[in-house]
C-alpha cells in the first residue's frame, strides 16, 4: 500500500483534477470523442511538454488546438507553415528604425504562451530549425542578443502523416523535442451521427463562442508545480531506465531513445498520476505515457518495417519484456 504524502499533496491533486475536468467541459461543448486526446494535451500541459498532433485531414487536429487554447486566458498564436515560410516570419527580424539610427527586434509570432504550428512539416529545414532553440530553452537567440518566453509556454503542432508532396520530414532532433506525438483517429460511427446532429444548424461554427477561459497563465504555472511534486518511488525510476534501455538494445529497432524520453515519462507519469486522483506514480501511469512518448523518438529496422510492424507492438513487446517493479 503506497503511504500519503500529506494533506497539502492531496489537495493539489484534487485542484489539478478540478482544473481538468473544467477544460474538458468546455472542449466538449464543440468536441465530440477524442477525449484521450484532449486529456493527454492536458498532461503535456501541466508537464510543460510540447505535442505533435497526427492525422489525416478534417479530424479536428487544429479545432481541439484552438478550443484547448481558447479555455485558457494566455496568449495565442498560430502560424500555417508552408514552403516558403522563412526563419525570421517565426522568430522575427531586427529592422532598422530611421529615427534613431539604430535596429530594434520586431518579435515574431512565437512570442506568446501557445502556438499553434499548422502543417510543421510543410516548411523546409531551415524554417523547422528555428524552433530547435525555443521548444527547448524557452527563448530566442537573434544578432547576438536572448529574448526570454513569457511562461508557460507550449508548441501544438499539427501534421499529415499521409500527404507527401510539398513537405519535409521532421529531423529526429526535432522530433525529439515534442514530449508527445499523438495519432488522431476517425471517430466512430455513433460519434459521427452526433457531429451531424451537433453542427446540422451551425454551418459557421458559431457555438466556439460559448468556449470560455476557465484557467489563468499562473492557474496552469501552478498545476505544473503541483505536477512536480507527484510522488514516484526509486523502483519506478529504475523502471523507467529499463524500459528505456531497452529500446538501445532491442534487435527489432535502428534508433532507440534518448534520455530526454526518459525524463518525459517520468513528467507525464506524474501529470497522469495527479489526474487520476494520486499523488503518487504507479507503474499503469508509466505504461499509459510509454507508447505517446517514444512512438516519434524510436526507428524500426528496414527489415521489421518490410514486415509490416509498426512502432506499438514494439513498445508493447518491451512493456511485456521489462520486470514490473512489485
């Protein structure tokens, strides 16, 4: 039986818990399924991860980005990446002001608490790596001067797995700074009836008003806190190595994953475990973030891939393989 960690850690638990279900609440109101989803998004959140969203077109990739934004008072921004799509139209550009003689920083439009990254992979590499610097450290380097993100700060990108012409493969480095990747589906038949019925009188969308902020930048500075202090015993950490390790020394995989994804299952755990109603890590909690967390950072062998096996069955395999801490 695992021990309680005092009065204040259950308290926070249940704070983050309330918090979550008023997101989901208001999401709900135009949303219909994807609730995984949606709840995964929050985890990233309150982890201070950055997600990748996947699916083919008209899932409501950008939609549930919007409404997750919309439920909380930040700012947001969203840019549509697309082939010719420059650097500095992300990051900005230093512009020289007449008056004064002198450049000033026009920021770009990453400057705010989230953005939403429309097509990530219809821009080239060069574009792509503007963001390798902001998705890790928070900040922007331009003509030798940093520029500091005002927090929280959060990366929703969406992209095509389908559709190849006109884009670019996201390098691994880049990958790797999502905390997840998450694959969207088509929704099933009964919540395809409900979208007709939900939208049938609404062509323009126009119930998206009724979505209202419920959570403030500090509300969600503060989740992410509480999220911190989640309790996860030492055998679960090693759990975590093992599991992990053995993506370096499996036969069925090329690449295996960094320790940046063992540090994202130990902070996505906790957001899990806290959102379930615990202030302590199970190894469940560790098992339900491995295959969001390491399906974009873990490449298959050419042979298994001409097989036709995918990423999940490996990942599932190794949960099966690595001894559960009792």
């Amino acid at each position: 039986m695992e021990e309680n960690y005092g009065a204040a850690a259950n308290d926070g638990v249940a704070e983050i818990q309330e918090t979550v279900n008023k997101v989901k609440n208001e999401v709900q109101k135009i949303i219909i399924g994807q609730d995984e989803i949606i709840e995964l998004m929050m985890v990233a959140i309150f982890a201070g991860g950055h997600v990748l969203l996947e699916g083919v077109p008209g899932v409501a990739k950008t939609l549930a980005s919007k409404l997750i934004a919309k439920t909380l008072s930040v700012d947001f921004s969203r840019i549509q990446f697309t082939p010719d799509l420059m650097p500095a139209d992300v990051t900005g550009t230093s512009v020289y002001n007449m008056k004064n003689a002198e450049f000033t920083f026009n920021k770009g439009p990453v400057f705010s608490n989230m953005v939403l990254i429309d097509e990530i992979n219809r821009a080239p590499a060069k574009t792509q790596a503007s963001l390798f610097e902001v998705m890790e450290e928070k900040q922007v380097s331009v003509d030798g001067t940093t520029y500091k993100m005002s927090l929280p700060f959060m990366v929703i990108a969406t992209q095509n797995p389908i559709e190849q012409e006109g884009t670019y493969k996201l390098p691994e480095a880049q990958l790797d700074r999502f905390i997840f990747r998450l694959r969207l589906n088509y929704p099933s038949l009964n919540e395809e009836e409900r979208i007709l019925r939900r939208f049938r009188d609404d062509f323009n969308k126009r119930q998206t008003e009724n979505v209202r902020a419920v959570l403030t930048g500090r509300d969600v500075q503060r989740c992410q806190e509480l999220v911190e202090k989640i309790h996860i015993k030492d055998e679960l950490l090693d759990y975590i190595a093992a599991l992990v390790n053995n993506t370096r020394n499996n036969g069925d995989l090329f690449l295996g994953a960094s320790p940046r994804a063992s540090l994202a299952i130990m902070r996505t755990a906790k957001a899990v475990a806290a959102i379930r109603g615990r202030n302590f890590v199970t190894p469940d909690d560790i098992q339900y973030v491995a295959f969001p967390v390491l399906n974009h950072r873990i490449i298959l062998t050419p042979e298994r891939e001409m097989e036709g096996m995918d990423v999940q069955d490996v990942v599932k395999d190794i949960i099966a393989k690595v001894e559960v801490p009792r």
